[in-house]
C-alpha cells in the first residue's frame, strides 16, 4: 500500500476549515476558474519559444483535495468549465493531470487546505514529473495525457484516471 508522510500531523479536517473560512469560494467564481482564450494563448506561445529554444518544457495541473474536487464534480457547470480547461490544455500540448482523485488527493496530510499542497506533496508532484524511481508513487498520481488533435466537442466527466 502506498504511504509516503515523513511528518506526524494531528488529525484536522481541511475541508470543513476550508468550507469555513471561505477559502474554498474561489471555485464558483468563473473569472478564477474559467481559462480565457488570451491564457491559452500565453500557454501557446511559451511552448512556442521554448520548442524554438530546444528547451524541454513540462506541463501539469495542479491537484485540489479530494472532497473539494469532488464538488466540482457534482456540480454541472464547474464540471463542464474543468472538462473543457482540461481539453484546451491537451489540444496545445501533453500535460501531466494531478487533477484527479487518487490516493494522495483522498489524504488531508497531504494538503495544507483544500486547493493548496504541502511541500511533500509537491515533491512527490516533481517526483513523477522527473520520472524519479526511489519514490513510490500511487496508481493514479499525475497521469499522463497525451497531446490531442484539435477538435470539437469536450468530454464530461470525473476526469479521473
């Protein structure tokens, strides 16, 4: 079984905190959560540059803890505007997804609130976007999507995988 926590930490609910607090509500706001097509353009362009400079460049989403992505799940819109951020990154170039349920996602030791990562978490994310073998990384951490051909439509879903 996957277990990767050097600290001990005291038992804490991060998303009633979070839900509390408000540090949450960001969700719901399209301007923070939808990407504007200017966004995409930037993306477009420093991959441009960094492909035009032989630099290797890689691409991932960032992951939220479990509970609150599962909200964005159960709502239709957030779900629909995720689908398509997702979609629009795999159309400009292949990306790592951390942005899924998994077994880091599921366990709060992991996140410092709901939509932020403590550092051993963020050395597992560059764990597996370094390809290092001495770290044991659960099944479903940061799955890799590949580029996608330039098409319509978007998929719904869970974005798990």
């Amino acid at each position: 079984m996957f277990e990767y926590y050097p600290e001990k930490t005291g038992e804490k609910d991060i998303y009633a905190i979070g839900r509390t607090n408000h540090a949450s509500d960001f969700i719901n706001d399209p301007e923070y959560t939808g990407i504007s097509e200017d966004r995409l353009s930037y993306l477009k362009r420093v991959i441009a540059l960094c492909e035009e400079h032989n630099t290797r460049v890689i691409v991932f989403v960032t992951p939220l803890y479990a509970r609150l992505l599962n909200d964005v799940y159960e709502d239709e819109n957030l779900n629909a505007r995720l689908a398509q951020f997702k979609h629009d990154i795999s159309e400009i170039t292949s990306y790592y997804d951390f942005l899924t349920i998994n077994p880091v996602t599921e366990d709060a030791r992991y996140f410092g609130d709901p939509s932020h990562v403590k550092p051993t978490t963020g050395n597992l994310i560059l764990a597996r976007l370094f390809g290092e073998a001495s770290v044991e990384l659960p099944q479903g951490f940061g799955v890799y999507v590949e580029k996608a051909e330039p098409h319509r439509g978007v998929p719904v879903g869970n974005g798990g995988g």
